[in-house]
C-alpha cells in the first residue's frame, strides 16, 4: 500500500469550522500516515474556485447561517462538478450546516434558500435548537457513532434516501423520526459535530476505505491500535446509553 495518497479537499475551513470539525482532517491524515499512506491535503477558502477533478475525499464542515449562505452561492457555482464528483463514486462527508447544503433547500430565517440538491431532502426550521450530545447505531460504524449536535434546522429525507443511523440518544434530523444523517453511494451527511472521526474510527476507516477503492481499486486498510479511541468513544457512549446523561 505504502505511497499511495489520499488528495482530501477542505472546503472553507475558515468559514465551516464548528465544534472542532476541522479536526476530522487531522484524523483522516492521522490514520493514513499511522498506515505509511500520504494525505494530500488541500484546504480550500472562499476565494479559491473548488475543482473536483484530482480529489478522493471531500470535506464540508458545519456554521453558522451565515457562514452557510456565502459558502452556499460559492458553491452552486460548482454544482455540475460536484455532482459529477459524487455520480462517480467521489466520497463526501458533511456536518450539519455542510450537511444542510447537500439537499434541495433550507430555511435562513424565513427565506428559503436552494441547496446542491445532491441528495433528495430538505431543510427548514423547528424551535428549539436541537443541542447535546448524540449517540446513533450505524452501518457504517461497529461502534456507535457519538458527537455533539447543534441545529436549529429539520432536515426531512426523501423516501429512497438512506438515513446515517437511527437515533439511540438525542435528536437527529428532525428530533421527531428517530433517524440522523445520511448515506447515500459515498456521500455521508451527519449532524455530528466534534468529535465525529476522533471518537468513531470506524467510520473515518470506511471513509480513507472507500476513497481507495475509488483511486486504487483496493480500499484494504491496514488495522491499526484503536485502544484510545475505542475507550473515548466507549465512555462517551455508557454515560449516553446507560441513562446517567439527560436528554
Ligand atoms: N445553521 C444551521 C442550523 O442551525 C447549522 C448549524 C451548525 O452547523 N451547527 O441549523
């Protein structure tokens, strides 16, 4: 495997970058280099023009409205590349307000704003804000995935679209259907904020997995020692499933 390269495109970090989500970049390089693989990693601003020709793994972190609505209209503007990236098997990750942008619209304020309309949802708005720890059962993951949400938005799910998971503890999309995220070809939108890869190797794997098997037509990774990571993703999810936490 050794000097194989995973090119991961960073989109707006200087606008999305809630939470610690740009520290899903630092684990995504991590666990390639701990592999002796090469992260290429390429951090896009706003006033760069995004090309999805040479990228394996793309990431959107989540904001504020906005900071969503500027990155949004940026981002239209690639709509056609973006969703020829994603029809040929490109993997794409994003949170919340990363995530939000994926679908036909979502609410900023009143004013209904259009999305990328990669993924068949949308998104408007509920009081209160959805906050607090999270804890979701996934495919995606054998541990479940655990993080921290913040969204005022609802997204609704078109009823062929694949939700992330099923909610165990929190909220999800919607606070109302029980379901989070979504897990469409290679693209994975979530809620989860924070600690998404640090604390959920297993889903950062079958990410850095996918993007291989698209480049190299071989997503085998090597295991790696995940103690630490499995501890912190266990501690987190006993103190969320066993009741000691409120939601
Ligand atoms: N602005 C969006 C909302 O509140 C997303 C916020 C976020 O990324 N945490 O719904």
């Amino acid at each position: 495997m050794s000097g194989k390269s995973v090119r991961i495109a960073h989109l707006y970090p200087e606008l999305l970058n809630l939470y610690g989500d740009s520290g899903n970049i630092i684990t995504l390089a991590k666990r390639l280099e701990w592999r002796g693989l090469i992260p290429e990693i390429a951090e896009v601003s706003i006033d760069d023009t995004p090309s999805f020709k040479e990228v394996d793994l793309v990431f959107i972190g989540g904001g504020s409205d906005r900071e969503q609505r500027i990155v949004c209209e940026k981002l239209l503007a690639q709509k056609a590349e973006l969703a020829a990236y994603v029809a040929d098997g490109g993997v794409l990750l994003a949170v919340c307000g990363g995530y939000q942008l994926l679908g036909h619209s979502y609410l900023m304020g009143d004013e209904k704003v259009e999305g990328l309309g990669l993924v068949d949802f949308y998104t408007d708005r509920g009081d209160p804000r959805l906050i607090g720890n999270i804890a979701i059962e996934s495919d995606l993951s054998p541990q479940p995935i655990v993080g921290y949400e913040n969204h005022g938005g609802r997204t609704h799910l078109g009823a062929g679209v694949r939700p992330l998971g099923r909610v165990l503890f929190g909220h999800g999309n919607d606070g109302t259907t029980g379901y989070e995220g979504c897990w469409q070809d290679n693209v994975v939108g979530t809620y989860i904020h924070g600690p998404l890869l640090p604390k959920n190797p297993g889903v950062a794997d079958a990410l850095l997995s996918a993007a291989l098997e698209r480049r190299y037509g071989d997503g085998t990774l090597e295991p790696l020692d995940d103690s630490v990571e499995l501890a912190a993703n266990q501690v987190m999810a006993d103190r969320l499933l066993s009741g000691e936490e409120k939601e």
